[in-house]
C-alpha cells in the first residue's frame, strides 16, 4: 500500500489514520498535449475503474455530464476507498458526512454539503441541479430533498472505517481540531464527442473532521469549475487552502488567459503557497483540461497522480510538485 504523507495545517495538530487505497501499476509521465479529436476523461488519484467506467460511456456516445456522475459513483460504491461516500472516514463524532458537486456544459450546478446516509450525493447534487431552483443544498435538508427524490437511506459507516474511528480516538486527544491526512477525493473532468465538458467531485471530507466541517469539494469554484468555452479544473488536498483561493475557479481564468492547463495549475499553486507559509505540512493538487484536450496538473508534495482514459487507453500519470 503506498502511503502519501500530509502532515499537520499550522496552527492545528493531531494526525488522522492513512487510509489509502493502492495505487495499481506505476504511474506513466504526464503528457504535455493531446488533441482533442477524441472523447476524454480525467480524475484525480488512481481511480482506475472510475475513469474506465466514465471514459467506455463516452465511447459509446454517453454525454460528459453522464459520464462524470456514472464514474465517480464508482468510488462513492467503492468500500475501500475511505476518502469518499460509502466507507468513508467519519467526523470525529463518528458520523459520515459526503459532500458532491456537479457542473454541466451549460454552466449550470448542483451540489450537497453535510448529506450523511446516501450513497451517492453526486446523483443528490445532480437532481439539485435538475429539479430545484437552487445550487446547493446541505444537511438535513439535503437528506430529506434526497428522501423525496426516492434515494435510499443506509449506514454509510463500515466495520473498517469504525475500527478506525475507533483506534484514533483512543490514541488522539478529543478535541475540536482539523486533522489532516491522507487524501482521495475524487474529481473527474470529461470531455464528451461533442467536445461538452462536464466535472463532478466527491468526498467525504478529512477524516475526523469537526461535525459540520465543509471542505473545498461541493464548492463551485474550489473543488471544481468549468466553462465550456474554455476548459475546467478539479482541487484535491486540504480544503481550507483550495476555498481560500477558489483555485478552480483561478485556475479556469488563468486558462481563459491564455496559459495552458499545466501553468494555470503551477500559477495557482503559486497562490496556495504564497497565501500559507505552512504550505510544506499540507498537501494541495490540481488537475485541468482545456477544450483541445491538454491537460496540465500540480501539486504541492510529490505523490499525486491522476487518470486519464483517451482512446480506450486508461493510463495513471504522475503529477509535477513544486517540492521535490
Ligand atoms: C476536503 N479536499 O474535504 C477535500 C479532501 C480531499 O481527498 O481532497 N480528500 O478538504
């Protein structure tokens, strides 16, 4: 199992338990260009079965807004996959609690924040999108939004995932801090036949988070963003530093700019780094695609890598980082 080690944001301490999936096969170097004349998915980590499942639907004519919510479902599904949906580490009360967001080629979005007892908030923040006037919904007013629309409620928190709890809670302090570990989110961008790109992100959060604690990931802009005309981005990593920055959102308009995907990236880590001196104790990472298909990704300690599936080819890349 490889572990990546993010160590403690300033001015927070106690550590979280390493809960990784593995990461299949040695990650390839990162491709500079490719054009787009093909469908292609993106997402961060190793997900590998996400990324074949999103980029076989695309193959076969899906749109790229199906395709995302069909393939992070996966992970969502996915029991050992502690860093999103079901199986996910719990808040440091023990409670799993998901936050999802979905962005259409359109613009439009839905997200859930806070949603605890459903195993898919990506499709809950989907129906967000689809079937309300809002964008986003949170709590139990997303769980009962949820209810009506016909999903089921369960309990998201696995024998694994409670042993866990359990063991950091016998060895950490119970206190009201941020503990900071390893992550997988996941964030997943596909470009469609029509050349449509839609993006979707979903997790459960740093594991023992404070009870109510939101990250980065439902938030348009932080953990994700699009437009059509342009390309799109995804965040993983410690949360508070991606909203602090909107790096989605930045990272899109440094595209708009003209930057490719790869220096929009390394530009808006400059901010994440420039904003926190700490920045050698968290880790952040960017993935992005701009409508000719390049893709660009950073990150702050070596180890991220994503998936990119193009022409029936799914492939883990290794990500750039600023710390060697
Ligand atoms: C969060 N960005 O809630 C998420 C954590 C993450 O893999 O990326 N986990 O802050």
């Amino acid at each position: 199992m490889k572990r990546r080690t993010f160590l403690k944001a300033t001015g927070i301490s106690g550590l979280g338990v390493s809960l990784m999936p593995q990461v299949i096969g040695a990650p390839s170097e990162m491709p500079l260009t490719t054009p787009a004349n093909t469908s292609i998915c993106i997402a961060t980590w190793n997900f590998h079965k996400a990324s074949k499942t999103a980029g076989e639907l695309l193959d076969s004519g899906a749109s790229a807004l199906d395709a995302v919510e069909k393939g992070v479902m996966v992970e969502e599904s996915n029991l050992e996959n502690h860093t999103v949906g079901k199986g996910g580490a719990p808040d440091r009360d023990g409670f799993v609690t998901l936050d999802a967001c979905i962005m259409a080629p359109d613009g439009d979005c839905g997200s859930v924040a806070f949603l605890h007892d459903i195993e898919h908030p990506v499709s809950v923040a989907r129906k967000v999108m689809e079937k309300t006037p809002h964008k986003m919904l949170v709590g139990e007013g997303a769980l009962a939004f949820a209810l009506e629309q016909g999903f089921t409620r369960q309990n998201l928190l696995t024998e694994a995932s409670k042993e866990a709890w359990e063991e950091w809670l016998e060895e950490k302090e119970y206190r009201p801090i941020i503990n900071v570990e390893n992550h997988d989110t996941i964030g997943m961008l596909c470009l469609d036949e029509n050349g449509d790109l839609a993006g979707a992100c979903t997790t459960s959060g740093l594991a023992y988070k404070m009870r109510g604690r939101v990250g980065d990931s439902p938030i348009i802009g932080s953990g994700l963003f699009l437009d059509n005309e342009i390309g799109g981005a995804v965040a993983t990593g410690l949360g508070e530093e991606i909203m602090k920055n909107v790096s989605s959102f930045l990272i899109v308009e440094l595209m708009r700019q003209g930057n490719s995907p790869q220096k929009a990236c390394e530009l808006a880590m400059d901010r994440i780094i420039k904003s926190n001196p700490a920045y050698r104790d968290f880790q952040v990472a960017f993935l992005a695609i701009n409508k000719q298909g390049e893709v660009g990704s950073f990150c702050i300690h070596p180890g991220f890598t994503y998936m990119k599936y193009q022409d029936k080819q799914n492939t883990n890349f290794n990500s750039p980082s600023f710390l060697k």
